[in-house]
C-alpha cells in the first residue's frame, strides 16, 4: 500500500473552507473537478471533500447526470 504524505491525509474540504452552503447542479465547471476521466465521481479520499459535502457533490453530478450535462460513462 503506497505511504501517504502529511499533505495529502490533511487536504482540507473545499467547500467548508469557502464557505459553500449548496452546490449547483448546472455548475458543471466545478462539478468537473470531481469526476475522473471514466466519468466516476471521485471518492473522499480523493476529493478531500467532507462527508457532507461529498454527498452533495455526489447527489449534484447524479442530477447533471440525469439532464446531460455530464456523462455517466465517457468514451
Ligand atoms: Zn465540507
């Protein structure tokens, strides 16, 4: 198993430390970031995200799914 560095096991939730208090499914710009190139939504050890807030960006890119705004597989 690859050895985390200090950097990586205290990356901060992005949307706490902005403030962000609801994400917007049509925010696809963001919603980009939290995706891989497969298009499967990044886990919270990747992401960094808050248990909270990864559900948010979780039920977000399902939403954006759903009206295409993103892919649910990409080719
Ligand atoms: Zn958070």
């Amino acid at each position: 198993m690859k050895m985390m560095t200090k950097a990586e096991s205290q990356k901060v939730c992005y949307f706490c430390s902005n403030d962000i208090k609801t994400i917007d499914y049509k925010n696809v710009i963001l919603l980009r970031k939290y995706i891989n190139t497969v298009g499967k939504i990044a886990p919270k050890k990747k992401s960094g995200n808050c248990s909270k807030h990864q559900r948010m960006v979780a039920q977000a890119i399902k939403r954006a799914r759903i009206i295409g705004l993103l892919p649910f597989v990409a080719k």
